[in-house]
C-alpha cells in the first residue's frame, strides 16, 4: 500500500500521479519550471498537459467548449454584444442558475462585460438521463474576467462532466453513421448578462493568460448551428481516427477506462451515485465509522444490481439511517445528521457557496450586507471572494492573537462610533491556515462571534476533522474533499456542514434548503466515495509521518549562536506542533481511549502540511530542485508532493505576501504515506545539498 522507492516521474507538465486522466496536480520539478510557468515561458506551457483544475482549463473542458462554440447561436444574432473581437470565449457550468451568477459578476465589471448564455441538451441515444451544459460565452478580453469566476467561484463543470458530454456526442455521431437520425442536440438561446447594482472586482491578470487562447472560438463565419451537424460530419471523431485508424476508437477507448477504474478501482457504477452520495455526507457528518456496514440492503430487490456491485454495496460503508436524533456524532456536535452536510464540485465552491449562504441571512430579510472578516493569511482565492463579492472585507492577515484584540477594538469602535453601518456578516479563518500553518483562537473568535452576531466560517482541510473539533465553535465548516479525503489526487470535491446547535442555524438551514443545487457530478461522487473508504487509516500514518519528519528538520534549523560547518540554511519549519500549538491543542481532538502505541487507525495529530524557509534564495532554489518527490500543486495526497507555494500563488505581489510572513522561498510540503525511512533520507540530502551549495558559493565570494 505505501510507496517504498524512489521512481517518481519528474517530466515537467505530465499528470501527478502519472497517467491519470483527471489529476488535480502536475509535474513542475524545478524551481525553474514554477518560474516559468508564473512567466508564461513557452517551454513550460507548451509542456502542460494538465494541472490544477481551477487554474488550468482540463482539456477535455477546452474540447468541449470549442465544441459548444461551434453550436451556439452565431453572435451577429445576438445584440447584447458590443466588442469588436472576432474571437469569442465560452465558460462551461453545471446548472442555468450558475451561469446566471457568472454573467452578474461580469455584468458588474467596470467597465461592463456583455455575456450571452445558451444551454446544450447532449444527444442522449440511450435513453440515460440527459445531460445539460450551460455556457456563457463572451469576447475575449484582457482580464480574463470569466476565468477569474471559474477560478474563485469553483463553479465550472468538471473534466469527467465535460468527457461524458463528449462521449455523448460522440455516441451521436456513431448514431447518425449507422443509418440512424441522432437524438436532437438542442443549443437554447436565453437572455444576455444584465446590468446589476455597482460593485468594483479587481482587474490583476490571472497567472494563466493562455486559458483565453485555448478555448477561443474559430472565426463567426465557421461556426455551426447546432451539435447536430457537429455529431452527422463525424468532426467530433478526429481523436478515434488518431488513436487506433477506427471511428469507434474513442468509444472502445471510454468503456476500457471505465471498465478499468470500476472493476480494478472498485468503485461502484455511476448509476449508484445517489448512495455514494449519502456515503460521503454520513462520512463527513461523522454517523458512519467504519466500512463494514452494510448498503447492500437498500438494493437487495433491485434486479439491475450486478453480483460484483453487490459485493462492492456490502463493503460500502454507510446505511440509510442517520444518526438518531439526539445521538453526538463523532464530530462532538448533537443532533448532526448528513442532512447538515451539503456537497460540492470542489472546495472553493463550497466556501463561495457559504459566503453566499451568509449573504443571504441579511438579503432575506431585506437588510444590508455588513463587511466580512478575512483571518489569517488564507488561500489566495478565499480573499478574493471576499473582496469582489459584497461590500469587501476586513483583512487580519497575520491571525496571532494580537489580531484578535485589533479586532475585538474594531468591533468595539464601529458599534460605538457607526451605529448606522451593518455589522459584520462573517468571519472566515482556516484553521490550521496554508502556507504557514497559523491556527487562529477559535474560542476567542467564537467569543466575539456571539457578542456582535457574526457568523464564524472555517476551513478545515488543512487539519481536517480526523484531527481537530472544530464545528462546536463555528456556524458553518467547509472543505476541500480534494485533498487527504480523497488522497488519490484524481477527483475533485467539497463540502459545507452546518452547525445544527449554533445560534444562526434554523436560518442557515432554511435559506440553504430553499437554495441548494447539487451540481456534483455523479462519477465525481463515485470516485470520491471510493478513495475515502480509508481516509482515517491513511490520515493516522501521514500524521506520524509529518511530524517525525518535521521533528528531524527542527534538529537541523540555523542557530546562530552555534558554529556548524556547513551552516544549516534552514531557517523555520512551519508546523502546528510549533506554530501557535496551543490554539492547536485547544481544538485538537482526543486521543481515542484504549490507544495502543503504534495503531494507525484515527490517531489524532498535526496533520501532515508543513512548510520551510531558508536563510537564502538560493538555498531555497537548491533544495527544492534536490527533493526526490513528487512536485507540484495541491495537498492532501496519498504520496509526498512539494511546491514553492508563494511563487505559485502570490508571484505578482511576493511584497504583500512578505509583509504577513509568506516568504517568497518558502517550500510547502505534504507528506504522504511513504516509507518514512525513506522520506527521512529524501529530506535529509536535499538539505546536504542545499547546505553544500550555499557553503561553497559563499567561500567562493569570500
């Protein structure tokens, strides 16, 4: 089960893991490669196959949408649009309602944005349920404004959504060829973005400039009119052609896949995603323990039920009771059921998504939007929905304690001095926060909370509930299934779970009820149900593998007041252990009684994120090029991955970032389940290294 040798493909652009179709990470080994890929350098981007999926448009989501470019209503038709580019850009999501939300936020642009909508009905020849796709296409245009709603909202379809809509076409085109007329692909015309009240987003290019290239549109006059002639001419078929001479290449090539990752990966058959679903929410509500139980019951009469999805249902591990009324799930709350756990397509949806559900306790209820409170220096795209959706925020980028009492006096100040301003609506903090692993006061925060009526909205990927009790003390928890959830690094999801004993909760659970959509896809579910059937057990080993490895790196942090040659040129590991431990502790959860020494299974720990800096840019660079790991974007996966975070994330503005302790040679590590052993010894040379390297450069300066 554990990776035992080195072996780790290290060829920049290819999919972390390798050959995976839907990685959520990719290959960048250098620290060269991050640079160039920050610079737009045509020899990284020419080499990118894939990446993170908010951040890099998958390129069957780039297919797609030249597709669907291909079928909408010609431009010329429609007189919302004003832009005199030739080219056009189409934003593919799940749902009308989503794509509505999309066109607001680029209607409130300054200056205005126009934005067309269409929706595409994908033929469906073998009576499945119908798959619709909304787009909303636009002119191309310098800021990038649809990508910049893709990536903070996390609200754009996925790479399998958009693979099933191929094959569907695909199926049509095969349809037609065999003497049949195929199933009408029906583009619907709807109304184009609106103009809506005043309210200013920033203008910063994304680091990604290619996106617009990549899914724009062949010139007006090459358009056609619909998916229907896309599917009769066979043009949806080149790949087939390319891969095995056959037109039906492409379909062989899907079922092989599927066959393959449901019968080898055991995971269940899509069709059986509305109980994959009930899994992951009694998982996360914390009602469902191990994976014993039997689901197999909820089908015993339903003959479509094959003998290997009955045994796969058996080992499920989820019933369809929830916890009794009453019952103290293991998530320390009373009364939480799976029905307080809502799911989304990614992490980031899910915290767009409870920014959302916060607004509306006060548009509801027809009262104004008070600023909210970012804590702690956050995910780069947290912020930014707090600054372009609403009135703004208050920003306490540090989240030491000092920040507590400056805002405790801000509160105190507004309530005394500005009595006529809406209050605060939220707080969003993580907890521990990324990169630098800063657990905020959570009881202080909690405290004040109740005083001045704010909601409290934490993210608990990085510590994740195996590890910290945090819902006690906040009104909303969110997270990124991505991550250690799932561990495979080859799905995406998230989650949202409301506190059903806070003060705000009958009208969180009202307004989300009235509102949810579940826009997570079907084979996204089941993917995710599969690879966390064993997410205790495997969060238990990376506990203990993070943390012996951070307690060597510790051993090996520069002291000045020693003598060393060669220096040691790693100057602080970023760790909960040692950073801000006791607001760590104070959520962290109990170790499970009748522990035995050496048990994997649900040990509470620090998590397995840490981060390092160095006495030198140089160092840094060095370092990281030396680690023989996996390198790339993301976290929470089942083998080590590291990135130089803030060059990633933070390239344009590396002062800002400094300035709240986000230095620019920073290396972010997640430990995964290897041999630790061996992850010693990666760790270990790389610090050799960088020490010997660092040494001889200054001798020879001297």
């Amino acid at each position: 089960m554990f990776a035992t040798s080195r072996g780790h493909p290290t060829t920049l652009g290819q999919p972390i893991p390798a050959l995976t179709d839907h990685a959520v990470s990719v290959s960048l080994p250098t620290w060269r490669d991050n640079v160039g890929y920050e610079e737009g350098e045509a020899r990284v981007v020419d080499a990118m196959q894939t990446g993170y999926p908010r951040f890099f448009v998958h390129k069957s989501i780039q297919r797609l949408a030249k597709l669907l470019l291909q079928a909408a209503p010609s431009r010329q038709d429609d007189s919302s649009s004003n832009s005199e580019s030739s080219e056009e850009i189409a934003w593919l999501f799940p749902s009308f309602r989503i794509a509505q939300d999309c066109q607001t936020f680029l209607a409130n642009r300054r200056p205005r944005l126009p934005s067309r909508y269409s929706a595409f009905r994908c033929p469906n020849a073998d009576n499945e349920q119908e798959l619709v796709i909304h787009a909303v296409i636009l002119a191309v245009e310098p800021t990038n404004a649809g990508k910049q709603y893709w990536q903070h909202s996390g609200n754009g379809i996925s790479s399998r959504r958009a693979e099933r809509a191929l094959a569907l076409i695909a199926g049509s085109a095969a349809y037609a060829t065999n003497g049949h007329a195929p199933p009408p692909a029906r583009p619907v015309r709807a109304a184009s973005g609106r103009g809506f009240a005043r309210n200013r987003h920033y203008a910063k290019k994304g680091s990604i400039s290619s996106s617009a290239d990549l899914l724009a549109s062949p010139k007006a006059d090459d358009m056609t009119s619909s998916i229907d002639s896309l599917a009769s001419n066979g043009s949806s078929s080149s790949r087939e052609a390319q891969l095995t001479g056959s037109k039906d290449g492409q379909q062989d090539e899907t079922d092989l896949t599927a066959y393959l990752e449901e019968r080898y990966g055991r995971n269940l058959s899509a069709q059986f995603a509305p109980l994959a679903k009930l899994a992951l929410r009694r998982r996360i509500a914390g009602c469902m323990r191990d994976d014993a139980t039997d689901l197999a019951s909820l089908h015993q009469s339903d003959a479509t039920v094959n003998e290997d999805d009955r045994h796969l249902l058996a080992s499920l591990g989820a019933t369809n009771e929830a916890c009794a009324p009453g019952q103290v799930s293991d998530r320390g709350v009373k009364g939480l059921t799976p029905d307080d756990v809502y799911l989304y397509p990614c992490g980031m949806a899910a915290i767009y998504n409870a920014f959302q559900l916060a607004c509306r306790t006060r548009t509801s209820r027809q009262l104004p939007l008070g600023k909210s409170i970012s804590f702690g220096f956050p995910y780069v795209d947290t912020l930014k929905i707090l600054e372009k959706w609403g009135p703004g925020c208050h920003f306490f980028g540090h989240g030491l304690e000092g920040c507590v009492d400056e805002l405790e006096q801000l509160l105190a100040t507004n309530r005394r001095d500005k009595p006529q301003e809406p209050g605060i609506l939220a707080l969003f903090c993580e907890f521990p926060s990324n990169p630098l692993l800063r657990s905020p006061n959570l009881v202080r925060l909690r405290r004040l909370a109740d005083e001045y009526g704010f909601m409290l909205v934490v993210d608990e990927t990085i510590g994740n509930f195996v590890n910290v009790e945090i819902l006690p003390l906040a009104d909303i928890v969110v997270s990124s299934m991505t991550k250690v959830f799932s561990g495979d690094s080859n799905v995406m999801g998230g989650c949202m779970t409301l506190n059903p004993l806070g003060k705000h909760y009958d009208l969180l659970k009202k307004l989300q009820e009235e509102s949810f959509e579940d826009n997570y896809f079907a084979e996204d579910a089941v993917f995710m149900e599969r690879n966390s059937r064993d997410f205790r057990r495997r969060i238990g080993r990376i506990n203990d593998n993070a943390e012996a490895l951070c307690d060597m790196l510790q051993t090996r942090v520069h002291d000045s007041s020693k003598q060393q040659l060669p220096p040691p040129v790693l100057k602080k590991v970023y760790y909960p252990k040692y950073i801000t431990p006791d607001n760590f502790l104070a959520c962290r959860r109990p170790i499970p009684s009748g522990h035995i020494n050496g048990d994997l299974a649900e040990r509470p720990g620090f998590g397995g994120l840490f981060s390092m800096t160095f006495t030198s840019m140089l160092a840094s660079q060095v370092f990281f090029d030396a680690l023989p790991c996996y390198k790339g974007p993301s976290l929470g996966t089942n083998f080590t991955l590291a990135s130089p975070y803030v060059m990633l994330a933070h390239y344009g503005e590396l002062d800002w970032a400094l300035s709240y302790g986000a230095d620019s040679g920073l290396v972010r590590v997640s430990v995964g389940l290897e041999d630790l052993d061996m992850l010693l010894e990666y760790f270990g040379e790389a610090l050799d290294r960088a020490e010997a390297q660092v040494y001889a450069k200054s001798n020879s300066n001297a």
